[in-house]
C-alpha cells in the first residue's frame, strides 16, 4: 500500500504541478488584478457564501462513498443509481435555500444573479467530486488524477483567451471568469460520468426512498463535518464584507492573500484524496496504519515548513510581484496565513485517517470547537484588525484542530510518541528561520535568495533525515 500511494502522489503532484500553478498565478491573480479588489471581493465573498452551504448539496456523500466504495467495490451499481438521482434533488434544494437565504440577508439584484450562477457551478463541482469518489474509492488512482485538473486546465484556456485573445474589446468581466468556470465543469462532469459508468455493471436511475433514506442517515455524520469546516475556514470573506463599512475592499485584500493559502492547500488535500482509500481499505482488512501515516505525514511537513517560513520572509517581495494594489497590508495578511499551512496539511493526513476510521463523532466536536473559536475571534479582531483580524483567527483555529487531531489520533491507534522526529522537525523549524534570515541578508536579487533558501532548506531535512530519499526508493522497488 505504501508503494502505490508514494507512486501515485508522484503522479498527482506532477500533473498537479503543470496545471494548477498556472490557474492560481497567471489567471487567477490576472483576473483579480484587471477587475480590482472591490470587484473581486465581491466575488470572492459571494464564492464563500455558496461555498458554506456547498454541504446542501452533499450531505457528507462523497466521502462516505469514497470510503465505503473502496470497502465494498461490488455496490457501485446499486448505489450509482440510487445516489445520482439524490445528488440532483439536494442541487434543487441547495439553489432555492442559497437564493432565499441571499435574500434575507440583502444582497441586490447583481449580486442575486453572481450567486446563482456561483451556487449552480458548486453543484456541477459536488457533482464531479462524487463520480471522482468512485474512481478513486474503485483505486482506479491515475485516472483520478488525470481528472483533478481537467477542469483547471479547460479554464485557463477559455481564460486565457478571454483575458489575452482580443477576441473582445470589452474589458474583462468577473461574469466572464464565473461563466468559464461553469463551461469547464459541465463538461468535466460529462467525462466523469462516462467513466464511472464504464466501470458499473449497470445505472437504472431510480428514487428509492428507503435505500435513499439509509444512505442520508450514514452519511449525515459526515455532512456535518463538511459544515463545521466550511464555517471556520471560509466564513472569514463573508464576515469581512458584511461587518465593515469598506468590507468589500477588505474582503479583497485578504482574498489576495487567502488565495496562495488556498493554492498550497490543493497540493496538501492530494494527500487526503489518495489516503482516504487507503486507509479505510487498510482498517477494514485490520492492517497497521501506523507506517503509511508516518510516510505520509513526512512527505507533506517538509514542504509545508518551507512554503510557510519562506512566505514569512519574503512576504512583501511575493505580494509585490503578484498584485499591484494594498501590497503592504496583504503582505502582513500573507505572513500570518501562510502560518497556518502547516497546520492544514498535518490536519490533512491526521483528519483523513480519523474519518477513515469512522471517528466522526470526536471529529464533529472538534470541528464544533473550531467554529466556536473562528467566529468569537473573528467577531472580537475584524472590528479593530479588520481583514488582519481574519487572519489571526484562521491560524489560531487551524493550530487547534491540527493539534486536537493528532491527540485524538494517538488515542485511537495507540501510537507511540516519536521523540526522535518531534526533536527533529523543532531543529528544522529553527534551522529554516535561521536560513531565511541569513539568505534574506544576502545582496542578491530577491528571487536567487529565495531560491537558495529553498534549496538549502531540502537539503537541510536531508542532512538531518528528516526525509530519507533511499526508504523512498526502497518502497517502490521492493514492496508489493
């Protein structure tokens, strides 16, 4: 098991690393900066707002799906058929609950129609990641891959022609960039659908209450976890807009930062997607899990370490590049986000395996603490921090449901505590601060330092084994 999931994350990683680089940097960050943070703020806080109720249009099935397919391959049939018909109902149910509650809430015309078009691309999303649950719940891994960036890929070049084709002299619209985005998942959950339905004996769409029924009452537990973490980590945007007088601006400005948080965090859920299979696989044939989580939770620090004290240090530098407007705030925004990376990779190896494992009761009660935690900070820091404010309140969440998690996951399969490695990734904390000052001491174009903080960092948790490249090479070569 420990052989496919190092090969396949390779795949993950490197397909993953052509496609999504450039949607974050070169079209995404172009289009923010072409329609302008109060534009995009908008955007993105009406994103947020159809993102919190995205658990609609879910109800935790995709990962009891996910979990139960890579358990029982024999019932994709029954369930395809029953779970496809559900999966349309609860869109209609999720479009009439986020308008009406858009509503009530005030939002006008415009953005009435931004957020309907927003909400139905969720749908088209919840819809893909479904049929994807059952290709990767089947271990069908490289096709899964294949399909994590098909949709990125049919935006930038929709994108790419609409912001650099002068196909139009129209300047560039925020509709255009959510349009494009709808045109590319209608299509990526056609192509997913027909693979799905290679791999089924049969689909007879049928609404069969009471099988429908049970799979709610199952997959309840995990809806609400999906809701819980949508609230602490993704509510911030909607605060921010609706409690302050300039709240779309702000909203903006922490957007700005938010999104290369955002970009990093794609990267550490390809662990999550890869392990939530293995791992249920694993607990139901009573297999240890103990080494598959040690590797898993080595490979993705190291990077997470790297990427958060390198931003730390050149934070303005990044922000610079990246954006014209509000660098100095977002800059300090970005330093204390990126913070945070740490914690929300290590909860992506831990949370996977507790949910797994079934743990959705102590899981749900964390995440409950979490909200409780974002939303007093939030409510106590955007008055007086504003989007900076968010900011805080994000790390301060994230360090705590990271932390409970591992807690909770020694509990649970009794692992033993490694002092060896907690002593060894303390020194490289150390270490990679040290480094970072030292190369942004150096009189060299800012970039070079970067790189060579980076650089020296990789090989600094080389140096002190903290990853060991030949049990890498050993896992591939020799398991089976």
């Amino acid at each position: 098991m420990k052989k496919k999931f190092v090969t396949n994350l390779a795949l993950l990683i490197f397909l993953n690393l052509l496609i999504k680089p450039f949607w974050v940097f070169g079209i995404d960050r172009t289009v923010q900066n072409v329609v302008g943070e109060q534009q995009y703020g908008l955007y993105f806080a009406l994103f947020n707002f159809s993102l919190i109720l995205n658990i609609l249009l879910d109800i935790g099935i995709t990962n009891y799906n996910n979990r139960n397919i890579a358990q029982n391959n024999q019932l994709l049939s029954k369930h395809l058929s029953n779970i496809v018909v559900l999966k349309f109902l609860l869109g209609i149910f999720y479009l009439i609950i986020s308008v009406a509650i858009a509503f009530l809430w005030g939002y006008n015309i415009e953005q009435m129609k931004l957020l309907f078009v927003l909400a139905f691309n969720q749908f088209l999303l919840s819809f893909i990641l479904y049929l994807r649950s059952n290709i990767s719940g089947l271990h069908f891994f490289k096709t899964d891959s294949l399909m994590s960036v098909l949709d990125r890929s049919l935006m930038i070049i929709i994108c790419s022609v609409l912001l650099w084709g002068n196909v139009t002299k129209t300047p560039f619209k925020i509709e255009w960039f959510i349009y494009a985005q709808t045109a590319s998942y209608t299509i990526t959950a056609i192509v997913a659908f027909l693979i799905v339905l290679s791999k089924a004996e049969y689909i007879k769409l049928k609404f069969n209450w009471k099988f429908l029924t049970i799979i709610l009452r199952q997959s309840f537990p995990y809806a609400l976890l999906v809701l819980l973490m949508s609230f602490y980590t993704r509510f911030d945007g909607v605060l921010l807009e609706r409690l302050l007088t300039d709240g779309g601006k702000q909203a903006g400005i922490y957007a700005q930062a938010f999104r290369i948080l955002d970009a990093a965090s794609m990267f550490s859920l390809l662990f999550a997607g890869l392990l939530l299979p293995m791992f249920a696989k694993m607990i139901k044939q009573k297999q240890a899990v103990n080494q598959l989580t040690q590797l898993s939770f080595s490979l993705i620090i190291i990077p997470s370490i790297i990427v958060s004290i390198s931003s730390f240090f050149y934070r303005k530098e990044i922000m610079a590049l990246l954006y014209h407007n509000h660098v100095e705030i977002s800059s300090t925004i970005f330093g204390v986000l990126m913070f945070a990376y740490v914690f929300v990779s290590t909860s992506y190896i831990f949370g996977t395996l507790l949910t797994a494992n079934g743990s959705m009761k102590r899981l749900n009660t964390l995440a409950a603490f979490g909200v409780v935690i974002n939303l007093t900070l939030n409510f106590i820091l955007i008055p007086k921090y504003k989007a900076l404010g968010s900011a805080i309140a994000n790390l301060s969440t994230q360090s705590f449901i990271a932390i409970s998690q591992i807690l909770i996951s020694k509990k649970i399969f009794k692992f033993k505590i490694n002092l060896k490695l907690i002593t060894t990734i303390i020194i490289y904390v150390a270490g990679i601060f040290i480094l970072g000052q030292i190369t942004k001491d150096l009189p060299y174009n800012w970039i070079f330092s970067l790189s060579i903080m980076i650089v020296l960092s990789a090989i600094f948790a080389f140096g002190i084994k903290l990853f060991n490249i030949k049990d890498i090479y050993q896992i591939i070569k020799y398991e089976d």
